[in-house]
C-alpha cells in the first residue's frame, strides 16, 4: 500500500460511489492551475476526519485539493434534472467530481466534492472553472446555515487558482478558484431521473439500495425478503419528504433564499447544498427572488415549500419503478404539515422558546411576521436585536420587550409592536424559571449577531478585488460564527 506523508492523503478513502460500477460517473482528471493560492480552510471539520488541524499544513491543502496529486480516479457523477420546471437530460457533473469518500468519526459517510476543477464530458462548452466570489459565497452561505443549525454542505477548502475567467454575472475578467465540498452525498434527485430517462429500472434499484446503505442505513437490511424491501423502500420515501421539509422549514426560518431548487441540486439525503445566486433576506418578503435569472420568481423566498413539494412529486416518477405510488403520495400528502410544524418550532427558536410555552404560541409567531412584514425592519436585526437585548426580567414588566426598538413609525406598526409585546410576555408568563434561564442561550444558537445579506458579502469582496486584502472576509466568517 501506497504510504502518504500527507494526511489528507492518508485518509481511508471508501470507494462506496465508486462501487456502484460504470453506468454513474465517468472517469476524469482534474485541471492543471497555474497557480495555487490557499484562502480558506475548514479547521472545523478536520476533527470529524479525526485529524488535529495543527497536523495538516497548508501545504497539503494545496497539493491534495489544488493541485490534486495522489488519489485517483475522479469521478464525474451522472445525473439530470428539472431546472425552472424543464427536463434537461444534459446535465452531470460539468465542473466538479466526486474527488473521494471518507466515514467521519460521527459515523456518516462524506463526500469530498469538487467544484471548479476542470471540464469533464457534461461542461457542454462550459469552462468547468469557479469563481473566486462564487468560491467566496459558497464558503459564507454554508458557514452561516451551519451556525444557524441548517443541515448543510460545508466548504473544507477554497484554493485561489490564477486564471482569469469570463462570466456574465460578474465583472470579467475575474478570478479563479476550485474548492472542496465537505456534504452527505452528491447523489441528487436528478440522480434517479436520468435512471428513469434511460428507463433502466434496474439501475434505480441499486441506486436506492446504495442510498439505503449508507445514508439510510436504519432501513437497510441486505437479507431482507422482497417484502420488507418494499416497506423500507417506502419507509425510506417519506422520511426523505420529512427530511426536505424540515430543511425548507430551517431555509426559511433562517431567512435564507436558495435560489435554484432544481432537482439536480437537491440531495438524496435531505442536506442543503450548490449555493450559487442564493440570498440572506434583509427584509421579511415572500416575493424575494435571489437569483436574476428567475424571471417569474419561481424560485423566491416563500415559494420554497411549494418548489420542494413540487421536486419531490417528480421525484415519484423514477422510484415508482421499486416503490408503490400509492405508498409515496400518502407521504407526500404530508409534507405541508410536516413543513408548518418544522417551521414554527423554528420560529420559536428563533424567538429563544426550545419548548413551545403555551399551546398558542403559534399565534406569537404569526404576530412576529406580521411585524416584520408591516415594518419591513431587517429580518436578521430583529432576531439579533431581541437576543441582544433579551432580559428575564422581561417577564415581570412587559413595556421592557424590546424598548429599545425604534422601528415601529406609523400608528398602525406601533399598534403591532405592542400587541407583539403582548403575545411575548403572554409566552414569557407560561415559560418556567429553568426554561426562562434557558432562552438567552436558545436565541443565541439560534441567531448570529451578523448574517450575510448581500451588501456584507459585497463589503467583503470589494478589499479582495481592489487590495487583495482578505481580512475582512475572514473577519465576517468569525463574526457569523459567534
Ligand atoms: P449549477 O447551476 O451550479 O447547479 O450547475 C448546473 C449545471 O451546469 C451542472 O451540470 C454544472 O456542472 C454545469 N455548469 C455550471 N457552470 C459550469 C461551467 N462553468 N462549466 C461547465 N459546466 C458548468
Ligand atoms: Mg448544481
């Protein structure tokens, strides 16, 4: 066996994908950089990997995850989609490869993904390059949903790659990066749609067997009867609609706008992932449409519990070739419960109850987006502003909820600020010592004092461009964290 003095080399890489054989991925090779330059890298998630970041240099950053030596093949993963609603069977990896799996020390399995590392047979001309700012963005949208409690893909490294590129969306020339995604799986449901496509029945079989396996593995039994395949084929079916309603419930919780929910970007396990136009809101608006290509605002902020259901529903058309339709509409049929009850419990959160204190607390939640929609005070300010300020003391004397507040202006918003006050302090009364003592610690895991809306990340980006100063990005990432 080949000996690595690099440890990210030395890794027990477990070719799980890999072992799916030839009919999902092809074989392809990483581009070679002119230069390569490390600007981030995931401490955090080294300990997972069990290694201690003291022990990785950057050095083998670059020469595993830039300059790509020492592990092959790479794997170009197959897989179609919806995309804005239209079938598209020319997709697949175009920019990116699954570079490697490892089992992380809290059981599950990682996928090693690229992005920008060259082109492979799905680039359709594309120049299967990333941008340093698209590379930048996705760093700091993981980093925040991660803080927030989302379920989500993590960047393990961003390496600057010298090249210049040409984008319609930025301006060109600009920079060039590839970056490592640290994520449950790139198995997407486009994955199982090209099966479908290809009306290979037996294909979607072994990829559901796969995905059981080692993403599912409470429902997976290699000497189960035909019979209790079936049950945990479907059983598998609606905890993935429980799990996807659960992640849209945290998106919008968190004030968080994707951006592109086509079906090749939603992950077979339920894991947010491939941040690309998405947005932090700064207002509460429902319309919001992160990405300027989305014409109709199909993909806006408060249509992504519809989309997801939508994605799910194409989802039927591979899986019933192995799972009864039947079984996975009644699942589906309960996704927009499953999707309210996921999201009020978020909202609570957010507003530092862990347990819900009275059987209406739903009310208080509606109250607050009433509040917020009516001002249109900064989404993220106001949880950050009620965590700051936020006093047990509150309990004994309503008028002190948020004195401070200063955006409430017409009648009509200082009506719905006192009335807010009321619902909080009605909750507040129904909260127990413990649990109150409790709250300070609940509204800060669950709200950073800095979230990333557009014109922080744009603050950032502007010293890299004219200065390549990286201190204020790096500086943004520790404030989210805190
Ligand atoms: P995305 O919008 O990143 O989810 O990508 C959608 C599809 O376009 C995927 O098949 C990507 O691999 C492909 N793609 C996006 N950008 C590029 C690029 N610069 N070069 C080649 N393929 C790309
Ligand atoms: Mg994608």
């Amino acid at each position: 066996m080949q000996q690595f003095p690099n440890p990210l080399l030395a890794l027990n890489y477990l070719p799980a994908f890999a072992g799916l054989g030839e009919d999902y991925f092809d074989q392809v090779v990483a581009a070679k950089f002119p230069q390569h330059i490390l600007r981030f890298r995931n401490d955090d998630l080294l300990p997972i990997l069990g290694l201690p970041p003291a022990g990785v240099t950057d050095a083998d950053f670059i020469e595993a995850f830039g300059k790509f030596q020492g592990l092959q093949p790479f794997l170009a993963m197959r897989y179609h989609g919806y995309q804005f609603g239209e079938y598209n069977s020319a997709l697949g990896d175009g920019r990116g490869f699954l570079y490697g799996q490892v089992r992380g020390l809290d059981g599950e399995l990682y996928d090693f993904g690229t992005k920008g590392s060259g082109t492979t047979p799905y680039s359709r001309g594309g120049d299967g390059r990333l941008t340093l700012k698209g590379g930048v963005r996705e760093v700091i949208a993981s980093e925040t949903l991660h803080r927030m409690g989302v379920r989500t893909s993590r960047c393990l490294s961003l390496v600057e790659t010298g090249e210049s590129l040409w984008r319609g969306d930025e301006p060109s020339p600009t920079r060039s990066s590839v970056m490592i995604r640290f994520s449950r799986s790139h198995i997407r449901f486009g994955t199982f749609e090209r099966l479908h496509y290809l009306g290979r029945k037996d294909l979607i079989r072994k990829l559901l067997d796969h995905v059981l396996e080692f993403y599912y593995p409470h429902l997976f039994n290699p000497e189960a009867n035909e019979r209790d395949r079936q049950i945990a084929y479907s059983q598998f079916y609606a905890e993935l609609v429980q799990r996807v309603a659960t992640l849209t419930a945290q998106w919008v919780a968190a004030g968080f706008c994707h951006a592109v929910l086509n079906t090749d970007n939603m992950s077979i396990t339920g894991e947010s992932f491939d941040y690309g136009p998405f947005a932090f809101i700064n207002t509460y608006d429902l319309r919001f449409t992160a990405a300027y290509f989305d014409y109709s605002g199909r993909y806006c902020y408060g249509n992504q519990p519809a989309i997801c259901h939508w994605n799910l529903e194409m989802l039927q058309r591979p899986l019933k070739a192995v799972i009864a339709i039947a079984e996975m509409e009644a699942a589906l049929a309960n996704f927009a419960a499953q999707f309210q009850a996921a999201y009020y419990q978020q909202m609570l959160y957010k507003l530092g109850f862990a347990t819900p204190p009275s059987p209406d607390s739903e009310a208080l939640v509606q109250q607050t987006l009433q509040l917020l929609q009516l001002t249109q005070t900064s989404y993220p300010g106001f949880f950050a502003d009620l965590t700051q300020q936020f006093s047990p003391a509150w309990r004994d004397e309503s008028e002190r909820i948020l004195n401070l507040a200063d955006f409430a202006r017409t009648d009509e918003q200082i009506t719905c600020l006192k009335q807010w006050r009321q619902q909080y302090h009605h909750c507040l009364l129904e909260t127990s010592p413990e649990q109150l003592d409790a709250m300070a610690t609940t509204l800060h895991c669950y709200n950073p004092q800095v979230v990333p809306i557009r014109p922080y990340i744009e603050a950032v980006w502007e010293p890299i461009v004219q200065e390549d100063n990286w201190e204020p990005f790096y500086e943004l990432l520790r404030q989210v964290k805190e």
